[in-house]
C-alpha cells in the first residue's frame, strides 16, 4: 500500500476533533460527545477491508501511518475493530481488521452524514 492510494482529501479531515462536536460548560471547559454512535464496524468483506497483523512495538498512530500515511486516522482504526480503550497496548500478533487504503475516503464521507 502507499500513501497515494488514499484519495486528496483535507488532511485537516482526518483529525478525530472533525467528527464529533466540541461543547462547552458555562465555566470554559470543553468536551466532545462521545457518545454520538457511529457505525462502521467490519463488514467481513474481504473487498475493502485487510488484516494487519501488529508488531512488538505498533501503537494506533503507527498503524495509521504505515497503512495511510496519516498519524491522524489512529481513531478509524479503533473504531473499525471497536476499541474502546485505545491507552490499553496493542499485543504483539494482533490481527487487526483495516479498511483498505482506497475506501478511506468513501468511509470518512459516511461517518461525517451519520454525525449530522
């Protein structure tokens, strides 16, 4: 795979903050709705989505940089195998389900339609 694979999109689209509204209390602090669900879970379809197999030393950025060539898609990567708790460390051997390069686009373009 190589990073020209994923189609031009804003890199600015990528960011996790772009999904999910930011709110703000009536003393400044801001949070996000997490809560909002979006679906996009694997389908099984060996079509557009690959196994990746995780290294020693793979962290959720890692991943999206050598799949995507992005830092900033760590997030879709959770999502699509449901992670909950990204802090936890990823095991050496685990398999992954990822989308393909090529349908990146296609999936951020759906997920932004849910949020609406």
């Amino acid at each position: 795979m190589k990073k020209t694979d994923i189609p031009e999109i804003n890199t600015s689209t990528f960011k996790f903050e772009n999904y999910f509204n930011i709110y703000e209390t009536s003393n400044g602090l801001r949070f996000f709705n997490l809560l909002k669900n979006i679906s996009i879970f694997p389908s099984g379809n060996s079509e557009v989505e690959q196994e990746y197999v995780a290294d020693g030393v793979d962290t959720w950025y890692s991943i999206s940089y050598k799949l995507y060539g992005t830092l900033n898609l760590w997030w879709l990567i959770c999502l699509y195998n449901e992670i909950t708790n990204p802090f936890k460390p990823i095991k050496s051997k685990d398999v992954l389900k990822v989308l393909k390069p090529e349908y990146v686009g296609l999936v951020l373009s759906e997920i932004q339609k849910q949020l609406k």
